[in-house]
C-alpha cells in the first residue's frame, strides 16, 4: 500500500509546481481523468485476449498505450496539444449511446465537463510516468487502488464540495445487509455520487453468483444518477474497479429534473438505497416537474417523492433522511402522509450526532420502507454510541460491528416483525398515534428520561434564566430585609 500510496502523492507534489491546477478539487479531477484512461486502457487488453472481436471505441492514436506509455515519448509542448487539441475533443465527440455503442458512450458521459487543467507538458509527462508504475492487471495493486481510491474521495469532501457527504462505510454496508439486494433485482441509487452505495450492493450481490451467466446479470443489476461531473467521473471508475465492464447504467444527470409523470414502468426498480443530499435548494422551476401538492425547493423532500414513485409493487426502500424532514410541517406533512399511505415504512434508526463528522453535525436517520401497503406502525431503535465514545470523528468513524444489535433484533418483514420486542433503545409508535401528532416522526424514545442537552446555546440560555431568577431572589430578599429594619425602628 506505502508504493501506491507514494506514488499518488508525488503525483500531486508534482500537480503543486503546475500553474495550472489550482486546489484540491482540480488536483483530484486532473489524477481521474488520467487514472481513468489508465484502467480503461487495461481492462481493454484483458477484452482482447477474452473476446476475439473486440474492438476499441477510442481511435487508435488517442489510446493510452498508444500515447502515455513511452516513457521517453510525447512531452512538453507535443504532449499538451495532443491532449488539448484531439484527445480531449475527440473523448467528448465519441458517438454512440448505451445501447449500441455502451462503452464510448461512458468514456464520453465522463470526458464531458473533463478539462486538463495543467499548463506544463514536462509535468504531465512526469505524471504519466508515475501512473504507468501501477499495474491494474495484479490483483494486489488493484486491491490497494480500493483503499486508495476511498482515500482520494476522502480528499474530495475534505476540498468542501458543498451538499457531497461521504455516507460512511459502515452506513453503507448496514442498509445494504438489511434491505439484502438479490441477483436478478436492479437497485437504483438516484443520487449516487462516488457510488458508495452501489459498489457496496454489487459485492453483496456477487457473492449469488454461480456461472456466467448470473456474471452478465450482475452487470446489469445496478444504476444510478449523479449530477456533479468530478463525482460521476470518479463513480464509473469506482465501478469499473469493481468489476463492471461498462458503467453505462451511471447516468450524468439530475434525476429530479425529468417530470414525475414522464417515468413509466422501465423505470422502475426493485431497491434504491441512497443518502440523497440534504440541506440542498434545486433550482428554480425543478419543482414543477413534481404534482402540485408536494412542490418544494427542498432536494431532500423531492427525493423522498421520486423514491417512492420509482419503487415497483413490493420494492424496498432504505435511506439517510436528516431530522429535520421528520418533524417538518407544511410540504413536508404532505410527504410524509403520502409516504406513509403507499409505503410501509417499518422502521427508522436514528443515529447520534457525528455519524457525518467533519461534513455535518445535522442529526440523521435510516428509514426503511416496501412500497404498495400501508403502514400500520413504525418502529424505532435508537443507535448508541459505543462503550467510551462521546462522539464520533474522522479518526473515530461509526464502525460496522456497532450494528450488530440492530441485526441481531431485526426479525424478518414477512411475519410482520413478530419477533421485535421494545427495549430501552427500541419502540413501536401506531399510525394512529403519528396521525394524531401530525405525522411528526420525529418521535421520543419513551424509555429514556429527560436527555440532557448540551447544546452551547441552550446552555447558555439556561444559565441567563438561572441568574436572573437568582438576582430575582436577591433583590426579593433585600426587599424583606429592607421592610423588617424599617419596622423594628
């Protein structure tokens, strides 16, 4: 892992001398792009000892082996306008679409907003150098790539791309555990990002795996949709990393900005799993492609309308809502009653604070839901911190084996969850009782007495309060004092 790792690091000490590249988030942006040609260019040798008419959609002279391999090869000047002037023009004009010409059309879908931004071509080629040291073909340097790679998303939120939460992967791994995605299902996440979500449901998945063609189904199996160029391009290499031939299924796109009405049933799906982005605003006018009574401007909300809506009969729904949608009013109510009427939502985790630590203090929640029967009652369980944490942190992280209770008590959904039982840390609220309260869900765990609160402010007041009732006291008591002097004279 250090030699990977080393390497990766020189390569953005040598982007630091470069005029061009300015900040992490190009710096990320420009080792994609390259990395991404990289490990294209090796999966393509491996498709042409497999398959004997395998034909590349890149022209000849734009492949990587073509022009990146010679170490003593193409720099300076020469380098940058063949990247400038043909590789990055020729990438983005590649023609084609998912279905007739599926691997041009994501080597195009990830050149689209691409752009080199280094300004040195003697750099570039030092770079290059570099990158050819790591070879995709051993399986050892592609596991370290794994880490690696977490490691580079791990930069990027830390570059502060405002709305990008990295869900953690413990997070991740449980809500794909419980809603248990199974060969044949296509799982959907609509916001996909870095592709957390569905690398973590193709590993679950590929363990149901018994031949080929099980193989050519899990290719299949997952979609998602990001908006952001730099996170899509990383999600299709991420993908591919992971053993997907052709991530054409990872569109660069908004779901939200296509009309409610205009998705049919191609459209839906047996599982999404997603950490939609909260706190977000979408532009003005996104709403309107969502039916009146629930327009809002708010990305959360409208995410939780097209999950449900994308859901087939009987799909399962599992994902990370901030507190705030449980007990908003208003657009939110509506949501929510809709929700509850067309879903089952069985359960919620709520989690502490910290779990988004450093990207968010915003308390968050794991709802979990199947489409196409109403919920009769909503449980709880209310996930601790572990034995000595006060919080969690980027050292720190919530770890996978914290979930154990929670699994150990989950039961199964089709006898109804008989086996749950309450404890301190789980409960059962009635729909009746969520209707009556206006279908906040934001609801107390019952068994636990007045938490103490440490919000800085809310102490603070509480503390104002008490002095005052204290000078109160103070000048009640002079008063007193004042009255029986005057009356013993």
């Amino acid at each position: 892992m250090s030699n990977l790792s080393s390497v990766i690091k020189s390569i953005q000490d040598i982007m630091r001398q470069d005029s061009g590249v300015d900040g992490d988030a190009q710096r990320i942006s420009q080792l994609t792009w390259l990395l991404f040609l990289k490990m294209f260019d090796a999966q393509e040798e491996e498709l042409e000892l497999t398959r004997e008419q395998y034909k590349s959609p890149i022209p000849e002279e734009l492949r990587w082996r073509n022009w990146a391999t010679d170490a003593e090869g193409l720099t300076g000047d020469k380098l940058l306008e063949h990247v400038n002037g043909k590789l990055f023009p020729q990438l983005k004009a590649l023609p084609g679409d998912a279905e007739r010409n599926p691997r041009g059309f994501v080597v195009r879908s990830v050149f689209e907003d691409a752009f080199n931004y280094m300004k040195s071509g003697q750099l570039l080629r030092q770079i290059i150098n570099k990158l050819n040291a790591i070879n995709f073909h051993r399986q050892a340097d592609r596991h370290q790539f794994n880490d690696l790679y977490e490691k580079i998303l791990r930069d990027l939120q830390a570059a502060g791309n405002a709305g990008e939460f990295y869900t953690p992967r413990a997070v991740t791994q449980f809500m794909v555990d419980i809603v248990n995605p199974r060969l044949g299902e296509t799982l959907l996440d609509p916001a996909c990002g870095t592709g957390g979500f569905l690398v973590c449901a193709l590993e679950h998945v590929r363990q149901q795996v018994k031949n080929e063609q099980d193989q050519a189904t899990l290719q299949t199996s997952v979609r998602g949709v990001e908006k952001k160029q730099l996170p899509h391009m990383l999600c299709v290499t991420n993908l591919m990393l992971h053993g997907v031939e052709v991530p054409s299924l990872i569109a660069h796109d908004n779901t939200l900005t296509r009309p409610l009405r205009d998705y049919g049933a191609a459209d839906r799906v047996d599982v999404i799993i997603t950490n939609p982005p909260f706190g977000g605003v979408e532009e003005p006018g996104t709403e309107n492609n969502f039916p009146a009574d629930v327009r809002t401007k708010e990305t959360a909300d409208l995410f939780l309308v097209l999950i449900k809506h994308l859901l087939k009969p009987g799909g399962r729904g599992a994902l990370v809502l901030p507190d705030g949608t449980l007990f908003g009013e208003g657009v939110k109510t509506r949501i929510k009653e809709q929700l509850l009427a067309e879903c089952k939502l069985h359960t919620i985790v709520r989690l502490p604070n910290g779990v988004f630590a450093p990207y968010t203090g915003i308390k968050t929640n794991l709802l979990f839901f199947t489409k196409g029967q109403p919920t009769t009652d909503v449980w709880y369980y209310e996930h601790p911190y572990p034995a000595g944490v006060k919080n969690y942190n980027k050292t720190k992280p919530i770890r996978i084996e914290e979930f154990d209770a929670e699994k150990a008590w989950w039961g199964s959904e089709a006898d109804g969850f008989a086996t749950r039982v309450e404890s301190e840390r789980a409960w059962k609220v009635s729909i009746e009782q969520i209707k009556a309260a206006s279908y906040n869900l934001d609801q107390k765990n019952p068994h636990v007495g007045e938490v103490q609160d440490h919000n800085p402010e809310h102490l603070l007041a509480d503390y104002q309060r008490l002095q005052g009732e204290a000078q109160a006291l103070r000048d009640e008591l002079r008063g007193i004092l004042a009255q029986s002097l005057a009356s013993a004279h």
